[in-house]
C-alpha cells in the first residue's frame, strides 16, 4: 500500500503532504437486542455505488466510512432477521451477499434486488452515527397459533339396568327363569390427534460477512462465500514493501499509513470490494483513496495472500507488487 502503489495507477511520482479535506466517519448503532446488517449508497466518482453488509450484534457499533468525504450526503438500509428497517425513497441495487455495486439503475437485469435506503447527512465535524432503535426495526412475525383440542364434559355413569317385579304365577310349576339381556358395550369413538403447529414464517436469516468455519490465510481468496472479514483480518499489521526497500505500509480496519525509512510518507483510507470497477469477476479488489488525492479511487486486485505475504496486481497494465513481514 506504498507510494509505490500510487504510482503504478496514477501518472508520476507526486510530492507527499496529508490534505486538509474533509473527513467523515459513519458508524451505526444497533440498539436491538438481535443482530443487524447494514449496507450504504454514496456517490463514487460520477456513480451511485452500493456497498454491503456490515453486521452490529446487539449493543454494538460499527464503523463503514471512515475517508475523505467530498460529498455530504450518504444513504443506508439495514436489516434484521424479521426483514428490513423503516427506510425512505432512495433506490439502490443490493444483493444478499457481500458486495460492491456500481450504478443504481437497472438492478434487476443485472441480477440484483432494489432496495429502499434512508438518507443521512454528515455531520459538520464529519462524526455522524445512526442509532437503530427497536422503534425502526421490523415487527417479528406473529407465533403460529397452536389448536388444541376442546375438553369435553365428563359423561355421567349409566345405572345398572333393574330387573323389574314380575306377576305372580297363575301356576303352581315353576316357571322357566327368564335369561336378562346383556347390553352391548359402546365403543368411544377414538380421540382426534391434535393437529401438529404449523412452523412460523418469516424472511430468510439476513446474510452475515463471517464464515462459520476458520479459513486458513492461503485459503481465503478461493473462500466461497468470499469471507471479507477473514481477508481483512489478514491484511491488518505492518507489511514491507519487497519491491522498494525501506518503504512499508501499516494497515488497520479502514486506514493505511506509508513510510519510507521510517518517515511518514503518505497516508488514505482503503476498503475490500468485490471486484475492481470494470474489472469484474477478476478477482477481489482493495480500493484507496489518498488523503492528499480524495478525488482520485485507486483499485488494485488481490492477488495472493498468506499469514506472512501478499500480492496487488494492477488490473489494467498487470504490474504486480509484493508485500511481507
């Protein structure tokens, strides 16, 4: 992420000074007590661009802009796993997966859903945070309603039947003792099964950007899903440049610093996308912006990737630029 970087994409070498323009944080909130995952729209360059998911478990925050902000306005929609949040009339492209889509228009040819996004304007100081609060979270759905079966009275014993007093006989022979009929056993009708619960209904689990199982550094680009958290945790740390000696790079969550022999030399925000602009399906990119250089995106694509080394290939000329610690 040196200097070096810079140059492969822009025209020269430039002189190094940090700009004084604007910057803007955007964190959310989820002050629910289930987890939320969160994508934005902003305008990239010349196009509205959509980006997602970040997750929040319950009580926690999370940072998604953290960059020069030369625009003022950014626009969000989140979800939890009872559906979407109370949004406004912004439309932008989204799928359930991680992402990065560029243009707003046309997203079901494309294969993308069109969601609904809230609009939220920067604060002046650049710290700007959305808390979402239960009263904006979807309604979880109504339980499924169980039948029971109804009790019926208790039936009352029958009486024994009695045998009633005969007349006397009109004769002195003992007359043949009459056999009393047997009654018939009534069979109780079986009792019904209760009908099983019918299982409750509701949208499907909103999409998460962990993998369930540990991946290995030098498996995560062939990682399907593309497991963002997990490459991102490994580009964390100090790296050196193996190209130019004494230059180095210090990568933390959504910030980057260079050095060259030990003095600052540089420093801008960066983010994992999907794929570079015009350049998709050829691999997972790392985009940056310079703080000196806010209206200029830079993309390079990831092109290896272990515990202890990386590559970035840039997607137009196919230079490539190796980092180890």
């Amino acid at each position: 992420m040196t200097r070096t970087f810079a140059t492969l994409i822009g025209a020269g070498t430039m002189a190094i000074g940090l700009s004084t323009s604007a910057q803007a944080e955007l964190s959310f909130c989820n002050d629910t007590d289930v987890n939320v995952s969160i994508a934005i729209g902003y305008l990239g360059g010349d196009q509205w661009t959509s980006e997602g998911w970040w997750n929040a478990g319950a009580g926690e925050c999370v940072t998604v802009v953290d960059a020069p902000a030369p625009q003022s306005y950014y626009y969000w929609h989140a979800v939890n796993e009872n559906g979407a949040f109370q949004s406004q009339d912004y439309f932008f492209c989204a799928v359930n997966d991680v992402f990065t889509i560029i243009g707003d228009t046309e997203c079901a040819a494309r294969g993308h859903e069109r969601l609904s996004f809230t609009e939220v304007q920067i604060a002046a100081d650049g710290q700007t945070e959305v808390r979402l609060t239960a009263a904006l979270a979807p309604e979880p759905p109504a339980p499924a309603q169980t039948q029971r079966k109804t009790a019926e009275p208790a039936q009352t014993a029958e009486t024994a039947p009695q045998k009633s007093q005969e007349t006397a006989a009109l004769s002195e022979a003992p007359s043949e003792p009459v056999a009393e009929p047997v009654a018939e056993p009534v069979a109780e009708p079986a009792p019904e099964p209760a009908p099983e619960p019918e299982p409750a209904t509701g949208p499907a689990p909103t999409p998460t950007l962990t993998l369930a199982k540990n991946i290995p550094a030098s498996e995560l680009l062939a990682s399907v899903p593309f497991d963002f958290p997990g490459v991102k945790r490994a580009l964390l740390g100090e790296w050196n440049s193996d190209d130019n000696p004494g230059q180095m790079s210090k990568i933390t969550a959504a910030r980057f610093e260079d050095f060259k022999d030990g003095a600052a030399n540089g420093a801008g925000s960066w983010r994992l996308a999907a794929a570079c602009p015009d350049h998709a399906g050829a691999g997972a990119g790392i985009i940056v912006i310079y703080d000196d250089r806010p209206d200029e995106t830079l993309c390079m694509l990831l092109d290896t990737l272990s515990e202890n080394a990386f590559t970035l290939r840039d997607p137009a000329r196919g230079e490539v630029l190796s980092y180890s610690r």
